[in-house]
C-alpha cells in the first residue's frame, strides 16, 4: 500500500497564508522524498496506521485534531481532514487532503483544501506518475479555479542508489534545481544534497541516517558544506527500549559541542506511541516547546509528524483486510515487446489496463500481443474460469 506522504507539521503552519502556496508546497516536497524513498527500501510497514491525532500547543490555547478516512477495500488513505480549536471554541475545519488511487494501491493524485468562508477551496495538488525504475510528481497550484505549474520531482530508483532531480518552473519550462542522492546499505542511509550554480552541481548539505539492525533509524547526523569542508549542524539521537525509542534527542552545533536543544518523551500501547511531548531548552530551563514530534508505530517501523507540545494519537488496524499479495499466475517475458504468454492452471480472459484504470486490451486467449502498445508500465487482470480477478504489473519495452 502506498499512501501520499505529508509533513503535518509544516501544512497545518502554512494553512491560513493565502500568499503561501508555493513557499508551502516547496517545504512539504523536501519532507515528503525521505518517506517515499524510505518506503521504497522495505523501511515503513502500514499494518497500523493512525486514526485521529490530537496535538495541544504549548501554550494550551490551541489544539488541532487530525483525521484519518481509509477506503472499505483495501484501506489506502482516502482522506485526512485537519481540524483547529482555539481557546475551547470548539472544531472549526482548516484543511484537507484527498488522495485518488490506481488498481495496485499507487497514488495517483492527491489534491489538499483550504477551508475559507465556509466552503473549501483547492489549494495544491500533487499528480504522481510512475515509470519502470522510478516516479515523477508534479506540484500544482491553484489561483481563482486555474492550475499554475510549480515544482517537479523525478525519481530513479537504480539499485541501492536512488536520485531525486527537483526542477522549478519559470513560468515556461522546467529548469533543474537541485539534485538529492540516497544511498542505501544495510547500517545507513547517506543523503547528499546539492543545487545547480554554474552550469554544475555544488554542496549543500548531507544527512545520515544511522540504522539499527531492523533497519530502524537510531541517528540522523545532519551537516552543511562551508568552506570546501562538511561542518557539523544538528543531531538527532533516538534512545530505544524494547523495540521502541521511549526518548529522542534534537542537538545543534555550537561553539565546537553539541548543545541540546528539544528532548520528546513517548508511550505506547502494544508497539503504537500513543501519547508524545515535546520539551524545549530555554534560558536553561525545560518548558513545554512546539516542535514536530515524531510519533512511531509498527514499533518505529512508521512514522508520522505532528505539530505541538503534546500529541495523543490512536490507530486502526488493517492486517485483517485481505489483500492479494502475489498473483497465481506468471507472466513471461517480462519486459514484453511483442507477446507476452499467461501461465495459470485455469484460464478464462486477460485485460491489459493503464496505471489510470483505462482498459487498452482485451483477450480469451492466454496468448496475448501487446506490440501495439507503448513503452511503460501496465496492469494485466487475468479471470479464471470461476470468474476470480487477479492483477500484476508488467513492463512493455
């Protein structure tokens, strides 16, 4: 299952700014890559996912409630509608997020809302393409009803490397803007951040994700590039117990030494952290800080991001949905170019269908030629003779 992944933290802060769209959408695209390529190495787990969320700000004035809806088949996240208190005012909606589906659970659009006057308006959306080694998503917009370009995000996932080229659009055309590179072994995750000066690629920052062996994430040592050198920046430390990180630790560097900065606390239930605070460092004392907590579940396997000082959280479980993991039947050979053959014990049609639900293709016959097709990637739904429908990708070169 995949799911649009969404800083809340940085959404629920920008809602409000009418001016703020494309400054928004930008800083939620940094956020989102790490999720999506996390996910893509086995490193998130979605059989417990949130249900509603209640964050209270460090002030206590001001609460935010966040709202999960999962479709009844298969459970990918339909909507999550973001709600504020002031002042125990009562729940007065802020924003929403919508997301659209194809046949595997792959998100093909997700559209966020504003609540203004009453009614909700679009704000952004993200449309999400897919190729044989990666994917693209595209950031749009929206000013009085109309679609305006504003960022692009390409993936390529080559093996234990994965790249994300970020091109803006200047009002004409995309132009490259900055250039991230994951690599993955089996103890860490290396980001390399850089932005195009020059006709070249020039330094910016990396991160490293330190992992344990579960592949659960245990430091994130971020630095920047001054002076022709890597410099130290800030460090996140989690302490685990029990298979969970009972406490993390956000540190900056200063004057030579880390400093601490923010120090979160977690409980949980059965593996799930159901309750998190957030305490900041101020003129040496401990007070109540509003910063993103991090609230873990499938004991740390997956991650959500809240804005607040104090987060409860409680979740649904979907491992009784029944989901077909593999399909009975095999396809060869994959990638196709002219015919692909359909291997399974009983057989009755084929239908070939784009990542968008078309239907292109029709057979009775387990031999089927797809020479007419386009290159790309594509859904074949095979029927057996009881009239059971089973679906798989398969590549057209």
């Amino acid at each position: 299952m995949k799911k649009i992944f969404i800083t809340l933290a940085v959404l629920v802060m920008a809602f409000g700014n009418a001016g703020y769209a494309q400054r928004k959408s930008d800083l939620k695209f940094k956020a989102n890559e790490k999720s999506i390529v996390f996910k893509h190495y086995g490193l998130r787990n979605d059989d417990i996912r949130p249900f509603q969320a209640i964050c209270q700000s460090a002030d206590a004035e001001e609460l935010s409630r966040y709202t999960y809806t999962y479709d009844e088949y298969d459970y990918n996240e339909i909507e999550l509608l973001i709600e504020k208190d002031y002042n125990n005012d009562g729940w007065t909606p802020c924003a929403k997020i919508t997301s659209e589906y194809d046949f595997s659970g792959n998100v093909l659009e997700g559209i966020e809302w504003i609540w203004e006057d009453g009614v909700w308006e679009e704000n952004v959306k993200y449309t999400y393409t897919y190729t044989v080694d990666g994917m693209e998503v595209v950031t749009q917009y929206c000013v009085a009803g109309n679609w305006f370009n504003d960022e692009k995000l390409v993936y390529n996932f080559n093996g234990n490397v994965t790249t994300i080229l970020i091109w803006d659009w200047n009002g004409s055309t995309w132009t490259s803007d900055e250039l991230h590179t994951y690599t993955y072994n089996e103890t860490s995750i290396d980001v390399l951040i850089q932005y195009m000066e020059g006709g070249a690629w020039q330094n910016d920052e990396k991160q490293t994700f330190t992992l344990d062996f579960a592949g659960h994430t245990i430091e994130i040592l971020d630095m920047k590039w001054e002076n022709n050198t890597w410099v130290n920046d800030e460090k996140i430390t989690y302490d685990y117990e029990g298979g969970v990180y009972n406490t993390m630790h956000k540190e900056e560097w200063r004057n030579g030494a880390w400093q601490e900065e923010y120090r979160f606390s977690f409980f949980y239930t059965d593996g799930n952290a159901t309750h998190g605070e957030c305490m900041e460092l101020e003129n040496g004392q401990w007070v109540h800080g509003d910063e993103d907590i991090e609230m873990a579940y499938n004991y740390s396997a997956s991650v959500d991001d809240y804005y607040g000082s104090i987060v409860d959280v409680t979740y649904i479980d979907v491992t009784g949905v029944e989901e077909t993991t593999q399909a009975s039947f095999s396809v060869y050979p994959l990638p196709a170019e002219n015919e692909i053959q359909i291997q399974t014990e009983s057989f009755q049609k084929a239908e070939v269908f784009s990542l968008t639900g078309q239907k292109l293709m029709e057979s009775q016959q387990s031999k089927m030629n797809v020479s007419a097709l386009a290159s790309g990637v594509y859904l074949l739904k095979v029927y057996d003779q009881a009239g059971k429908a089973e679906t798989q990708r398969i590549v057209v070169k």
